[in-house]
C-alpha cells in the first residue's frame, strides 16, 4: 500500500510556553519585626518547661518552671539568679506578681506556694486542694491568688492569712489554666478539661453559679483575657476561641491556624499582637484588630510553654525535648535607651 502524505496541519507541534518576569514579593514590615527575633540560644533542662513567665517590672527577670524547681534568669537567660526548690513534686505555673517580688507556683503535692523572689524565701504554703494543682494565677491587686486543679475545683485564697475565701466547684474535670480579669479583682475565668470555660465573680456564692459559661468543643488548656477585660480567648484542641464577656460570652471568632494542640497564648509586650504556641511546634502571631495571622516561628520540638518580654526584646519557648529557646530581637541601643519601642504598625 502506498504511504500517505503527512498532513502538517494535524503534526504534533510543541507548544510554546509564554515566560513571565519573576514576581519579587515584598517582605513585609511585619516579618521584618519578628525576623529581628534572632540568635536562638537554647538551654537545656532536666525535664519539660511547664511554665514560662517574665516579671512584669524591668529588668524583666525570667521564672521558669521545670521538674522540682522554679529558676529566675536575667532576661535574656544567660545568669542564673535563685532557684526555688520546696517542691517534693513537679512544679507548675511559677508566676510573678505585678510588682516583681513574689512568685506563686502550684505542683503535683496539690499545695499552692509562694516565694519571695529576691531571696527565693518560701513565704506560704496554701493547702486544701487534694490533686495537683495546674495553673496559679494572682489577681490585679497582688493580695489573692486563684488556682484550678485536677480536684476539678478553683480557688481563691487570701495570701496573708492562708486562707480560703472562695471555692468554685462547677467544673466535671480537671482545671488546667485560670485568669484574672485586668480590671476587676473579683472577677475570674477557669478552663477545663470538661471542654467548659466559666466566668466567675467571686464575690457571689458557690450556689449562684458562674456569671457565664461557654463550650470550647476541646479541653482547654490556657486563657488570656485582653487589655481592658471586655474580650476572653481560650486555647484547646487546635483553635483558638475568641468570647465577648460583655455580651454573656458570645463567640466572636474561631482561629484554627494550628495542626495540633494549643498549649499556651499570651501577648507580645505593646498588647498589639496575640502568640499562641502548639504541639505542631509553630508560634503563630496574630492582630488583636482583626486576629489575622500576620508571621508564624517553627521550633525543633512541640512547644508547652512560651512568654514574650515586657519590653518586646525576647521571645522564650519551653518544649518537649526539655529544651528552653530564647531568640532575642536586634534592636537600636537608641531605641531601647529612649524607650522608644512602640506598638507594631497595623
């Protein structure tokens, strides 16, 4: 059979891919902030970091909370100061008061301890709790402090006569994270392993009830009420929940920008940006205007615990690997000497 004529028309041509420049992406003034957060030193412990807290007064010492011991540090990590060691257990929740002299802690023995910082003097042993004791909060006037615990109650305890003046009892589980509102020293929320998050005002009874409940969907595992206490965000599962308190707890805004549990959220030391930490081993950094995720920081292990100074300068990250991360943020000697640090642009 004669061959046939190739028809050009129908022969495979190749086609011609039309190249476009490059797009160079600019970096944003936001990711130049959180950049600036360089030089990770990190320092190893003997157990996980439970708990990490700056004092609200500078120089803005560090309290870390690991195995049997609460240890302050310099800001930046590098000087050992005191190490508070009472604890026949683990210790949970060291914090600092907000003048900077005493620091609270709970543990496994389910007593709540106080400690004079300067010193690491053990002050109070605050007993009644009959399970550990998670979370340890103080309120705004530095004479009270709350704690939740796996005896599924909250307590308010008067520091100077170690005493009990409230108990809140309405919780199925355990009690992991408590908060005190900034602007009222009777008003308090407690987040449970029961999925509930309960706002309290202590100076009603145990029988009246909280002043509202919610449901998270998730245990919670921490709470943060915003400046000026009119807003709650509760952390648990992988989302963040945002509450308006002023409008009986109605729910604002669901964040779901993790992978794996929330451990811990706090805000940036301006009150401009909300940090949340999760087991996925990303901090993930948020506008409290509009609670969009503007930069997100990958570690080397799942986080637990995480604070951010007061002046903005240092980023600190407890992990499983029982390691502490500090990143410290390259900033103007000018600039820190004038206090010249300001809120971040929105």
């Amino acid at each position: 059979m004669a061959s046939q004529p190739v028809n050009d028309s129908t022969a495979y041509k190749k086609t011609a891919l039309k190249r476009y420049p490059a797009v160079q992406q600019r970096e944003t003034a936001e990711a130049r902030y959180w950049r600036r957060f360089k030089r990770p030193a990190v320092h190893s412990h003997q157990a996980p970091c439970t708990s990490i807290h700056f004092s609200p007064v500078a120089p803005f010492d560090l309290a870390v909370t690991t195995s049997l011991s609460i240890k302050t540090y310099n800001k930046g990590g590098t000087l050992a100061k005191k190490t508070m060691s009472r604890f026949s257990d683990v210790a949970f929740s060291g914090r600092w008061r907000h003048d900077g002299r005493l620091i609270a802690a709970g543990g496994n023995e389910g007593i709540v301890r106080t400690f004079e910082a300067s010193s690491a003097t053990a002050l109070r042993n605050l007993r009644g709790h009959t399970a550990p004791v998670h979370t340890v909060r103080w309120s705004i006037d530095g004479l009270r402090l709350l704690s939740g615990s796996d005896d599924k109650t909250v307590r308010l305890w008067d520091v100077p006569t170690e005493t009990v003046v409230g108990t809140r009892d309405g919780h199925e589980d355990y009690v992991r994270s408590v908060v005190a509102s900034p602007t009222s020293p009777d008003t308090w929320a407690a987040g449970s392993y029961d999925h509930s998050v309960r706002v309290w005002d202590m100076r009603q009874s145990n029988s009246d009830g909280p002043v509202f409940g919610v449901d998270h969907g998730a245990p919670v595992e921490d709470l943060l009420f915003m400046p000026g206490g009119s807003i709650l965000i509760s952390a648990g599962g992988n989302t963040l929940k945002v509450w308006d308190v002023l409008k009986g707890g109605k729910l604002v805004q669901t964040l779901s920008n993790h992978q794996k549990t929330i451990t811990c959220v706090c805000l940036d030391g301006t009150e401009t940006r909300l940090l949340s930490g999760s087991l996925d081993g990303h901090v993930k950094i948020y506008s409290v205007q509009t609670y969009a995720v503007t930069h997100g920081l990958k570690y080397q292990a799942p986080i637990v615990s995480m604070a951010i100074s007061p002046d903005n300068t240092h980023l600190v990250v407890g992990t499983t690997d029982n390691a502490v991360t500090i990143r410290q943020r390259e900033v103007r000697t000018r600039a820190i000497a004038n206090n010249l640090i300001a809120p971040l642009h929105h």
